[in-house]
C-alpha cells in the first residue's frame, strides 16, 4: 500500500481480494472528490416497492446486465449498456441519475 502505517494484514491461500488500480502521478498522494463512480446492487436487498417507473426500469436493467456485479455510470451509457452479450446495441441508460439515486436511497444499490 502507498499509505505509510497501513494495515499489516497478509494475505492466506484461498483468500479472494478485490484489487483497484487507478492511475497516479507517481508522487503517491490520493485524492479524494467524494464523487460516486462504482455501484453494485446489494446482494441482500429486500423486495421494495418502487415508485419510480425510471427506478423499476434501471433496476430491471441492472439485474439483466450485472446482477450482483459491480458497474459505474459510464458503462450504463454506452450503446450496449454494460453489455453487448446481453443487450446487443440496444442498452444505453438515458436520465437514469434520478433512478440511480432512488435505488441508492432505499438499499438496493449500494456506492
């Protein structure tokens, strides 16, 4: 880690870890601007109603193209929206922020 007095935690055989790269300047400092790009709908989310048509459409999305995936907001932007597999060119996600959002806000999606 680029953080000094970091966690001393070793990794064990047959552990799973999550690695995030991102590219840097070289001079080590982070910097955080609080904008959300990651999402992943919560594995444990309960059956809410929602109210939202935009909400159950991005929802309805969201579980044909990643499940339980993490995806950020430029892949529901594209012309497959995440997926050409799945939705061929025919997924872009358009005025889906309100959507987005509502989810988050009940605990479908987390950030």
């Amino acid at each position: 880690p680029i953080v000094a007095g970091g966690d001393a935690t070793r990794m064990e055989e047959g552990e799973i870890f999550a690695i995030e790269t991102f590219g840097s300047t070289g001079r080590g400092h982070v910097v955080e601007d609080m904008e959300c790009s990651h999402y992943m709908k919560n594995f444990d989310a309960p059956r809410i109603p929602l109210r939202m048509p935009r909400a159950k459409r991005l929802l309805a999305h969201i579980n044909k193209t990643f499940g339980t995936l993490g995806f950020c907001r430029r892949w529901l932007e594209r012309p497959d929206g995440g997926s050409m597999f799945v939705n061929g060119t025919n997924g872009r996600q358009e005025k889906y922020l309100g959507a987005l959002k509502n989810l988050c806000d009940v605990g479908i999606v987390q950030q």
